[in-house]
C-alpha cells in the first residue's frame, strides 16, 4: 500500500498504530521524536507521515514546518483540537489531512488511503491539459507557462489541477476546500485565497490583472487560456 513514517511518543500506541499499519499492507517506520522523524523524512523519504502534535523534544507545528522545508511528503497529523479555526491552521501550515484523538487504526488506515487518492494515485490516467500558454502535466506534476517550468508546491499544484479539471468553468471555494484539502465544509476561504495568491504569483498574473485565474465576486474561480492564446 504505502511507506509510512509514523512519528508517536507514546510506546503503546506507536507499538499498536504500527502492527494495525503493518497488518493493512503498509510498510511501516516507526520513531518517539520530532527532531528523529524530520531527518528519517529527508533521508527515507516516505510516501505518507503520520504526525502526533504532543512530541516531547519538539513542538509538532515546528515539526511540520521542517518538514514542508525538506520535503511534500503528504502529512495526516493528530491533534485534540476540532474546532474549526485550530484545523485551518494545520491546514495552512502544510498538513494534507488530520484525525481527531482518540482514533482507530482503521480510522487512519482509511485517511491514507484518500489522501492517496486525492494526491496523486487517480492522477496517472489523466491527460496533458493544455490552455493557451499554460501547459500542465498531471502524471509528471509538471506546470510551464510559455515553455517555462514554474515551480509549485504540492498544495499550489493540487488547487491548480482541481481547476484544470474544469476548464471554463467557475469552481466554488468550498468546492476547492473538499477536493484540494478534504474539508467539506466552509470557514476555510482565507486557506484558498493564500495559496491562489501564491499560485497567481508563480504563473505571472495578479488578481488585478488575471491571464488564467479568472475571480467571479462572491461566487469562485475559473481558470481559462487568455483571450487569443
């Protein structure tokens, strides 16, 4: 299934969360502490992490933060908090998913596989995506504009995928929330509107002067190929 790196402190539930892992098809590494699950991600560089907030030698948001500096390793973390405002800044931080404590393996086993799914597995079938000068290659991950590679985070490429996928047409921000982050719910516009700036920024247009992401007021986005070419 997957190589994931599980970073847990607490000895019965690394011990258990790893076997139930295991058991699930994945191969699994398992270590006590931030400083040691950043370098196993840079050296080991697994398909999935599995980040408890409640390290003892550092504060899991830093973690995740070193992380996103080495790596786009796709990060489910756990966390005690499910209000809306503390899961938007994990979310913005660089997470890809999150689960609330306590959980069962087969809770987790399930959040790998769709954040799998959502991140690149369901990706291999898909065609080139052409629009103007705008080229986007979903099975390499590669994006040019007029011939020249532009360099996306993950999550930059993931938003601007989802939009491909709709050529034309206006996509929601909620709609982004669920399919680029999981969310299915609102609250999360600030998330969308940070990496869309981003995003603009890396492919040369502003949201004043647009040339492929196109902002409808109080409705969504569109990406579209500029008028003539």
């Amino acid at each position: 299934m997957a190589r994931v790196l599980l970073v847990e402190d607490d000895d019965a539930i690394r011990t258990s969360l790893g076997k139930s892992l295991t058991a699930a098809g994945h191969v699994v590494t398992a270590v006590a502490a931030g400083a040691e699950g950043v370098a196993m991600v840079a050296r080991e560089r697994p398909e999935v992490l599995l980040l408890d907030l409640g390290l003892p030698d550092l504060d899991g948001r830093d973690v995740l933060a070193m992380v996103r500096s080495v790596s786009d390793v796709p990060v489910i973390v756990a966390t005690a908090r499910d209000d809306d405002a503390s899961v938007v800044k994990l979310l913005d931080a660089g997470a890809d998913d999150y689960v609330i404590k306590p959980f069962s393996s087969a809770q987790i086993d399930a959040r790998i596989r769709a954040v799998l799914r959502r991140l690149g597995q369901d990706q291999q079938g898909e065609s080139l995506v052409d629009l103007g000068a705008l080229r986007i290659d979903p099975r390499s991950r590669e994006v040019t504009v007029d011939g020249n590679p532009v360099d996306l985070t993950r999550k930059e490429f993931d938003l601007l995928l989802a939009l491909s996928r709709r050529p034309g047409a206006v996509v929601t921000k909620r709609e982004l929330l669920a399919e680029v982050w999981g969310l299915p719910w609102g609250g999360g516009d600030r998330t969308v509107d940070v990496h869309l700036s981003w995003l603009r920024r890396k492919l040369g247009e502003t949201a004043a002067e647009p040339r492929f992401l196109h902002s409808v007021r109080g409705v969504g986005i569109k990406l579209a190929a500029p008028e003539g070419g």
